[in-house]
RNA sequence: GGAGAGGUGGCCGAGCGGCUGAAGGCCCCGCUCUCGAAAAGCGGUAUCCUGCCAAAAGUGGGAUCGUGGGUUCGAAUCCCACCCUCUCCGCCA
C-alpha cells in the first residue's frame, strides 16, 4: 500500500510509476473521492467539535444540578446530523482504501523502464552451461527412467501439477531443503523459523496477495483462511502490528515450507515436470531493515541466493526486472534464473525483492529508535534460496551423465549419505 | 466441543457514563546535582487525520482503549456480534 500523502502530493511521478509498469488506475474517481472525502471530514469534524463542547456544558451543568434538558434536545439533531455524516464518510473512506489497496508499488529508480520480460536486462552470468555428447534429457524423463518421480501416480493421487517423489528422489529433495538451510543458518546469519502453512485473510492482506490476487490462492472452504503461496506471507507476518527495537534490525530469518499455488490462467504453460506445480517445496529468506540499508540488505541477499547455486555448481544469470514485469508489491526485484540444458533456457529459481515500506504499510511493521521521538515502518524484503523444486530438476537436466545416471555435486554428498550419484532403482 | 477470565500507550498497569488522551510505574530525552558516572530531584515523552503557515516550528480542531455495530446530548466505561489470548473439562496426533 502507498501512502495516500504521497499520492497526493507526488500525483505526477505516481502517474509515472503506474505507466511504466503498464498499471492503469482511475485517477480522476480516486481524485474525486478524495476531495469528496476531505469535504465531508470538514463539515463533520465541525459538527462533532460542537458536540463535544455542549457535552462539557451539560456535564458542567449536571454536576452544579442545573437543569439541561433543552440543550439536550438541541444536540439530538446534531448527533443524527453527524451520524449521517460519518456513514458517508466512511463510503468515501472505502472506496480510497479499495483504490488505494490496488496500486501497485513505486519502482526504485534504479529499475529499468520496460513493458514485459524480454526488457530484462541481465546483470550477472555465472557458470558454464555443461555440453553434452546426446541431446539432453527433460528432468520428468530422467526422472521418471530413474523411478524416482511419478507424475502418473501423483495425477492419481490428487490431479495434474502435483509430484510424487521416490526413493532416492524424496531423498534428494530432503537433503537440499537441508543444505540450503544449513548454509543460510551457519554461514549467512539467517535465523531458521518454521511458521504456519496456512494463514487468515489479514495476513494475506499484509504482503500484498489480497485483495488483489484471490484467484491465484488456495482457500479452505468454509473458513477465512488460505494455503500459503509462499513462505514470505506467514514470515514477514510475524511482525505485523509491532513496533520493533531498532537496535535488532535487520532480522534475517529462513524457513522451507511448501507452497500452494492454483496457476489459474497458466493452461498449457510448463505442463511436464517439476517447474510449475500446485505444491512445492521452497527454502525462503525474509529480512526486516532499515529503510537506509535496505537495498544493500538486498544485495547481500541476492548475493546468499546465488551461493546456492554456486556450491551446487548450476550455471545461472541474474536479471533485473524491468517495470512492466516487476511484481506488485515490489519495488526493485533480481530474478536467479539456472541453466535448463533440455530447453535451452535459463528458468526462473529465485526472485529476490525489496518491498520497501509497501508491505509494511499494510502490515504496520514499524520500529522505533531509542531517545527518537516516533516509530517509522521497516523496509522488508525476501528472497527464494531456492525453489527446491526446481533446483532438483536443474540438477537431474545439468548433471545428467550418458548411463542414464546422475551425479551429485560434491556439496550435497554429505547430505545423502556420501552417495556421489543416483542410478536406476 | 463445554465452562470461566481477559484484551487499555514503546512496555507493565489503573480506570466511577461527563472534570480521562487516559492515574501510577518502567523505558527514553532534557535539566539540576557531580571532575565524570550512578543515585536522587525537576520537567518532558502515544499515534493518525485535518485547518492556518511556502515549509519546518508552532498553533487550532477531530479521531483512536482488540474489531464491527448499537444505546446516549455524551462511551475506554453500558448492550450485541465477531476475533484473539489464558485457565479448567472433554476429545485427540
């Protein structure tokens, strides 16, 4: 959420941030309602004014034993005057929070003008894509050769876009979740949480998902209450409506959680294989900071993301998303894509954010700084490290050897027993 | 699921329908004392909206005591609904 102020009083690079993103807002109702909004708050703000001083007449009154029934009866119009007033107020009021609630937020300056993916420029390329002798495999048939992935069985299960994991598939999923997290913990700072998978609607509200992006959430039926799309909702929620000691900022946190996503609109998109599924498992980091170090809280972040991949040894770039491709609640944002040598493509893994003060408007995330007067709102940012997912498939596809096995890198062979690669069950 | 207790400022906590934006304490800030610190004393210290002002400062007004309704000239205080926390009982991994 922007602050209404700023919108305002800033209207004009706004304006701007809403065109370059390609986010087409109402301005004239949102003016409209404000003005609205700000008259009726003035007539009101009179009205109750008044009311408040013939209520201290009246006590003053009562308590000398006066009578004062005739100012009594004066104020009884008054009083439904106001409370006409205040419901309208409070129309007005709605309406510019729904406004409000839908404007995405304000690129940093640093982010490129663009209008879709293909403007995103890309900031970073690390690793060699590996060469192969036989046209690479997809990570479903590999997969699927060393019976350590069904999607047959999981569509029996459940339905499409959910996976089934295997013996020594299963294993390796376990043993990244525990890599990533061991490394973030140990040698990045980041204290692990394990929060709830599923969360209300005020949480959901906090970091951006609603009102806006109902559709693309699980719901439980009959309750007010929502899988979880990613871990960033119940972790930076943690907070919400505190005010926290400038003196522990910044908090780091990480979790893996799974993560739910209906992929309404995304038909025909990826429909093999582990890159995009209904339920997957993702490492997180969340980090709380001060507005004048977070984007150096975000570097450091990128930079704890990409040291996954590098002891993995995944080749991958990193790009910068442009305007029209950044998320909504996000003001600058890195997306870690890893090399898919059976498409050919580098593939989203991490998207790194920093959200400034949009999420915690809406969340009321503030801290305060002893001997200063007030308390300020955080900047929070978060960042996949990784998707374990698709860090699996990038490792079946890059690791893949001519027998049809595949090798484990050497940072990861601890985590599975020593096993140095997986054959055919 | 049943019964009870409770949600008040950065934190703890008092609060009779009107003199309570809210006692008292802690934290923090300033001053006094001190070579300095501690202790002690004095003073200050919530947030948001809004008018005046170019702005800051200042000053005027309004709102805010879990959330939303209601009663009333007037609600932290009374009534209703909901949310959350705690205790006991039941069930249960």
């Amino acid at each position: 959420m922007l602050e209404i102020k700023l919108v305002r009083e800033n209207l004009e690079r706004v304006k701007t941030a809403m065109e370059n993103r390609g986010t087409a807002i109402d301005w004239n109702a949102f003016l409209k309602h404000d003005s609205r909004r700000k008259k009726v708050l003035s007539e009101l703000e009179e009205l109750r004014r008044q009311r408040n001083r013939v209520s201290d007449q009246v006590a003053e009154m009562k308590r000398n034993g006066e009578n004062a029934d005739s100012i009594i009866e004066k104020m009884r119009d008054v009083s439904t005057t106001i409370r006409g007033l205040e419901k309208e107020l409070s129309e007005y009021e709605a309406a510019i929070d729904e406004m409000v609630m839908t404007i995405p937020n304000i690129p940093h300056d640093t982010v490129p003008v663009g209008k879709d993916e293909t403007d995103n420029p890309v900031v970073n390329l690390v690793g060699e894509p590996p060469s192969f002798d036989h046209k690479p495999l997809p990570h479903w048939t590999i997969g699927e050769q060393l019976g350590i992935l069904d999607f047959a069985r999981a569509a029996k299960i459940t339905g499409a876009r959910f996976p089934l994991y295997l013996g020594a598939g299963a294993g390796l999923e376990r043993a990244l979740i525990n890599f990533m997290l061991d490394l973030h913990t140990q040698e990045h700072g980041y204290r692990e949480v394990l929060p709830p998978f599923i969360v209300n609607r005020h949480t959901m509200t906090g970091t951006g998902q609603l009102p806006k992006f109902e559709e693309d959430l699980f719901k439980l039926e009959g309750l007010d209450y929502f899988l979880i799309p990613t871990a960033e909702v119940p972790v930076t929620n943690i907070h919400q409506g505190e005010v926290i000691d400038a003196s522990r900022l910044p908090i780091a946190y990480t979790t893996c959680t799974p993560c739910f996503r209906s992929e309404a609109g995304s038909y025909g998109k990826d429909t093999r294989g582990l890159i995009r599924q209904h339920q997957f498992n993702k490492v997180e980091l969340v980090k709380f900071s001060r507005p004048e170090t977070s984007y150096d809280e975000l570097e450091s972040l990128l930079d704890n993301a990409e040291t996954v991949l590098n002891r993995l040894e995944l080749p991958y770039r990193v790009i910068t998303l442009c305007t029209g491709d950044i998320g909504f609640s996000a003001a600058k944002t890195y997306d870690i894509e890893v090399w898919m040598p059976s498409q050919d493509v580098y593939r989203e893994i991490s998207s790194c954010s920093n959200f400034e003060d949009f999420q915690a408007r809406r969340a009321n995330i503030r801290f305060k700084e002893k001997g200063k007067k007030g308390t300020r709102l955080v900047h929070t940012l978060n960042g996949s490290g990784l998707a374990v997912g698709r860090t699996l498939a990038a490792l079946l596809e890059n690791f893949q050897q001519p027998d049809g096995s595949v090798a484990i890198p050497k940072a990861l062979q601890p985590y599975l027993g020593g096993l140095k690669r997986i054959e055919s069950y």
